[in-house]
C-alpha cells in the first residue's frame, strides 16, 4: 500500500512516498536526505510528538508560565501529558529551563518552563 506523505523535517518539505511492503518493511522514495526515510518509517511504526503548553504559577507576577516537553513522546501520552500538566502548578519564581514536571508520566520527557515568572512583590 502506497502513501504520499509531505516529510516536516526541514523546509525542502520533500514529497515522500511510502510503500509499506507484505513483510512490514517500509521502502521511501523522493526523499532528498536519509532523514526523511528515517522519519517516515519512525512516523509509520511509533510516531512522537511534542507540546507546548501552561502550567499555573503561585504566588506569581503573572498567573502562569510556559512550559514544553524536553523531548518528543509518543502520540498515545500526548492526552494524559496534557492531563497532567493541567494539574500541576508552580511556586514562584520560576525561570526558564526550570523543570516543573521530571519525567511525566516515565515518558522520559520533562516538562520545562519556556518563560521566567518573578515572585509577587509584597
Ligand atoms: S527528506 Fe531530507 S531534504 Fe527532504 S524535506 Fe526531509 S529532511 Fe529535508
């Protein structure tokens, strides 16, 4: 069964077409780099994801921050992470780079905060 995929690795956006063969084998072709086969057949068997979210801030100059994964997760945890970034909060000050969640979920991915927050002034 032949699909044509447009590859997102970088902006070539190469016009991929992947043949998934009788033995699960997955043949490219019209990718310009090795990459695009790679993320194809990554995309095909366990495709990743990242997020980019909030999370609440106590105690904050602003009620929230920025967070995103580290790394990407797989599709299937992306709900449930989102779940539990919703849960959480953060004791101000936060800055960025800080980790806010280690290792969600034992994706093996942290939730780290993209954005600084000062304490609120008394
Ligand atoms: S296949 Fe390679 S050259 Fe083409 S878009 Fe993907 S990464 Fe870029």
């Amino acid at each position: 069964m032949k699909k044509i995929y447009t590859c997102i690795i970088c902006p070539r956006s190469c016009e991929l077409e992947a043949d998934i063969l009788p033995d699960g084998q997955v043949s490219v072709s019209g990718n310009g780099c090795p990459r695009g086969a790679e993320w194809i057949r990554n995309e095909l068997s366990d495709p990743k994801r990242t997020i980019a979210s909030s999370v609440l801030v106590e105690g904050g100059e602003k009620e929230i921050v920025s967070v995103r994964l580290s790394s990407p997760v797989p599709l299937r945890m992306i709900f449930p992470i989102m779940d539990e970034i919703r849960r959480v909060s953060a004791k101000a000050p936060v800055s960025i780079g800080d980790i806010i969640i280690r290792d969600v979920l034992s994706s093996g991915a942290d939730v780290i905060a993209t954005s600084s927050v000062l304490a609120k002034k008394e």
